[in-house]
C-alpha cells in the first residue's frame, strides 16, 4: 500500500543511517583544519563576492551554505557552544563526527544504535565527573592565569601577534564590568576602527557613541560634566489624532511658531535647570532646540541607540528619563571629560573618566576590514572564556591533556559497564583521542608518535601533560600557561554527544510537508527526521554544502 505521495522521498534503515552519520562526519571534516595554534584558516566567498577569512568553527558553518538536516544538527553544536561559553565551537563538532564515526563501525558490527546511544551517555557523564575532579581552581586575583586563559582563545586566530596586550585588556574589561549580579558581556562594547596595526587596540574605561554633535556651535569637550540620559525626542509634541490648524491672519501664525519655540525654550531650560552639560538623547533634536543648547554651552547627541543609553547608564551612574518635564539633578550622571575625537576618520563621542567604570570599550585597530573582523571574533572569543572562568573558577589544561586523560579513564570505566554498552564506552574513549591527534596533524607532527608519547606520560599520572604544536614535545600545559575553562570542555563533550545520539536514533527520513511540531520521536527506538518543508532539499547528497566545502 502506498500512503506516501508520488512527489515524496524516503530513505530508512541502514540507508539512512549510513546518510546521516556520512552528512556529520563532513561538517566536522570541514573544520578539523582550523583547530589548535597551527591550525589554517578558510575563505568563505557567497554569491555576491562578499569573503570572510576565519579559522572560527562558529562562523565557517554559519556562513556555509548547508542543506542536509543531519548536517545542520551538527552545526547547531557549533551555534550551543558560542552561546554557552563562547569558545571551543570546533573541539565540539569534530568530536561529534568522531563520534559519529566510531559509531558507525559499531553498527557494521551489529550493535543497535539505541545500545550504542546508551553507551555514549553513560560515558558522557563519566567523562564530566573526571574533568571537574581534576580541575584547576582559579579566582579574580590570578590575573596572570586569567590573562593565559585569555592568550588560549587567541591562539591559531589572527589576533595572535599581539595576544599578550590584548589578552591584557580583555581580562581589564570584565574584571571592570564584573559586579553583585553577575558579568553581562554586553557591558563590553567593540569598536572597530581600520587603519593602524593590532598592537594600537585600546581599552577605553568608558564608553564610545559613534555619534557626532549635533551643531557645530556646541563646545568639543566638557571637562567634569554632568549627563542627561533621555530616551526621547526635544522636538515638539504632535497630535495623536490628524488634526489641522486654520489660520486667518499672519498674527496668528506668529503666535503659533512663537509657541512652539516657547515649549523648546521650556524643555532646554528644564535641562540647564537639572545642571546638565552634556545630553544623550534616544530620539531627534529639533533645529531650534539644538540652536538653544549650543547657546547655554551644553554637547548634545541625538539617536543614541537604547544599547548607548543602557552603557552610559552603567558608566557614569545617571538614570534614563523618558520624559524631560520628570529630570532632576539626582538623575544626572557624571563624567570627567566628554569629548569628540577623531578616530580612523570617523568622528566618535569619548565618555571618559568615570567614577566606576563599570562599562567599558574596546577599540580594535587593524590594516584591513578582513584583520578587525577576524580580530573582533578572536577577542569575542576570548571575552566569552575570561567570563566563564570568573564565573565556574574551575579550567583545565589545554594541548589534547583533557582528552587523554579521559580516554585512559574511559577505557578502565569501561571495564566496569556491562553488556555490549561497553563497546560504546570504549568507542566513546577512542572518538575522543580525535582531539590530540588532530593537533598533531595540523601541527605537522607524526600523530601516532604524538598519541602514543601522551598515552605513556598520563599513564604515570601527569594529567596536565599535553602536546606542544610548536616542538612536538609533551610538556605540562599548566606551567606552560595554556589553559581553558572547564566548562568548554563539558559543554563540548554534552553537546557533541547529544547530537551524535540523536543522528544515530534516526532509521527513517521522510519527506514531510508542512511541520507542525518539528521532529517526531518514536519512544520504542528509533526516531522520524522529517528534512523540512516540501522536498528533501540536499537529502540525496551534501547538497549545497558539497559546493562550500
């Protein structure tokens, strides 16, 4: 009996399978290059002839045009791991496709994939238990390990000429936006200026508009000023409802614009009242009230984004108004010295000098557009692990000493699981040796010779022991200052393990129609992918990520 329709597509059991671990495995191949200190960088051109050069796994599988739903499973781990901890978005895909390929020779062996799946998880959740067990505490006032966790993230990126600066400025940054409830990195503001080399990036304890003065009457700088932050328009008030005004004699026309100057009068004079020297304002400025706020000396700045306002809030201490008529002197901020400079040829409001700079800016300079983009995205990601670490005080050595470490673990765990979830439990070991021998490969470097000498250091009980790309030497990682947040690595091992379990439950793809609740699970074993609406899109093959690729 035929219930599909004639237009509709279907490929299950081992087909299926065999398509969905194959699609994974290609996305982690795509970016298993870039990993590690040697790793290389790729050029992703669209159809417009727009480039980015990057060796970030986050961005090169956002920017690659990818078909295949199992595919883009994999890629969704890339996208978890930015969100959560901001860095090790390629550690994580290619120990999903390793996985995935451990997987699959488990199941040319006949071991089920709901067997395998089970495996996987318990090993999963051993492997969290050893690496918080043997994690390194760290606190706010190591500055040089925070500073070594920053120099990490750079690593490999194009920032790294430079990292022992920047890493300088990225831990100065959070350590000053650091407070009671937390660390929101969204206190962190980047400006990107092209034009002078990486070593000119600054950090400025304050924050950067990248606005103008609205009138050229209005002083360059205030020293000592006092900040109104009003998150409206000085222009004159409009009827909710059309409305029309008829006017019989030039008098009366008079009397009109003479009243509405009079309420622009009123609004700067409530302004220069509160004190204020300086006025962020969210919305327009009216001509005439820009020209009565240049003659009471007060720098004024119109369409200042909510995101400004919010930052000038933190950094000087004043509190957005809404309304002029509500301003008083308590909601003034203070700053030592508002100014309009010239940065890279652009003009830019500078609010310096603040009290408590508990929002800050980093301005990142580099020859060409491509070096501050690929700069901006190794500093993102170093905000993301400095932010991490003051929040879990807990890291790890990095250099593949993790990954050892627990697959010797692993294999011994193994030992104790019974039924044939120990063969997953040991694949699980061996998928995630993956790490240091891609480090070996992209280094150059033998990676059984590499494999083997790490294996033999942690099995005399050196767990921070890891591989040096520049040497190929094994040294101890913590004394050598590279180091990343635990969470990084949990978060990798959760996410990657999740999506290759999920991949490997599927034994049917369908092509469905419109869907109403996303994928369909069957809780007796296997699982029902649908591809998405109408078609089977790049079902067949990689489809547009063959072309990307």
């Amino acid at each position: 009996m035929i219930v599909l329709s004639d237009d509709s597509q279907r490929t299950s059991g081992k087909d299926a399978q065999e398509m969905n671990i194959t699609a994974g495995k290609a996305v982690a191949e795509s970016v298993r290059t870039t990993l590690g200190p040697k790793g290389m960088d790729k050029m992703l051109v669209d159809s417009s002839g727009g480039v980015v050069v990057t060796n970030d796994g986050v961005t090169i599988l956002k920017e690659m045009d990818i078909d295949h739903p199992a595919a883009n499973m994999i890629v969704e781990v890339s996208e978890t791991q930015e969100e959560e901890v901001g860095d090790g978005t390629t550690t994580a895909v290619v120990i999903g496709g390793e996985l995935l390929d451990q997987a699959e020779e488990l199941v040319d062996s006949d071991v089920h994939p709901t067997t395998i799946a089970q495996g996987y998880r318990q090993a999963a959740a051993k492997a969290k238990e050893v690496l918080t067990e043997e994690a390194i505490d760290v606190s706010e006032d190591d500055y040089e390990l925070l500073t070594q966790i920053a120099e990490t993230a750079m690593t490999g990126k194009g920032a790294e000429s430079a990292k022992d600066q920047l890493a300088n400025l990225v831990v100065d940054a959070m350590l000053a936006v650091k407070d009671d409830t937390g660390i929101d990195a969204d206190n962190v503001s980047i400006e990107k200026v092209v034009g002078g080399s990486i070593e000119n990036s600054e950090l400025v304890e304050g924050v950067i508009v990248d606005k103008e003065r609205v009138d050229e009457n209005m002083p360059y700088a205030v020293e000592d000023a006092n900040v109104a932050l009003f998150n409206g328009a000085l222009e004159i008030k409009e009827t909710e409802i059309d409305a029309e005004v008829n006017v019989t004699d030039p008098d009366q026309l008079q009397q009109f614009l003479d009243q509405e100057e009079k309420q622009l009068k009123e609004m700067v004079d409530k302004l220069t009242a509160a004190g204020a020297d300086v006025v962020f304002v969210g919305d327009g400025i009216d001509d005439m009230a820009q020209h009565y706020l240049a003659q009471e000396g007060i720098l004024a700045v119109r369409r200042a984004s909510s995101g400004d306002l919010k930052r000038l809030a933190r950094a000087t201490g004043g509190n957005v108004v809404t309304s002029v008529d509500d301003i008083e002197a308590e909601d003034l901020g203070f700053a030592g010295s508002v100014s309009q400079k010239d940065i890279g040829g652009d003009e830019r409001i500078f609010v310096e000098d603040v009290e408590e700079a508990r929002s800050v800016t980093l301005i990142l300079r580099g020859g060409t557009d491509h070096v501050v983009d690929e700069l901006e995205r190794a500093i993102d990601d170093s905000i993301g692990v400095v932010r991490t670490t003051l929040l879990d005080g807990k890291v790890l050595p990095g250099g593949g000493a993790p990954e050892t470490e627990l697959a010797l673990r692993l294999r011994t765990f193994a030992d104790s699981v019974g039924g044939r979830e120990q063969l997953a439990v040991e694949a699980f070991a061996d998928a995630l040796e993956v790490i240091p021998r891609t480090l070996a490969e992209n280094a150059g470097l033998d990676p059984i010779d590499s494999l083997v000498d790490l294996r033999a250091t942690h099995d005399g009980g050196a767990f921070t022991s890891g591989l040096d790309a520049y040497t190929g030497d094994i040294i101890d990682m913590e004394a050598k200052g590279v180091v990343e947040p635990l969470r990084v690595k949990t978060q990798a091992i959760e996410s990657a393990t999740e999506a290759a379990t999920m991949i490997l439950r599927i034994d049917d793809v369908i092509a469905a129609g419109d869907l109403a609740g996303g994928q369909v699970g069957d809780d007796d074993g296997g699982d029902e992918m649908p591809p998405g609406g109408g078609g089977m899109g790049g079902m067949g093959g990689m489809g547009g990520m063959g072309g990307a690729m």
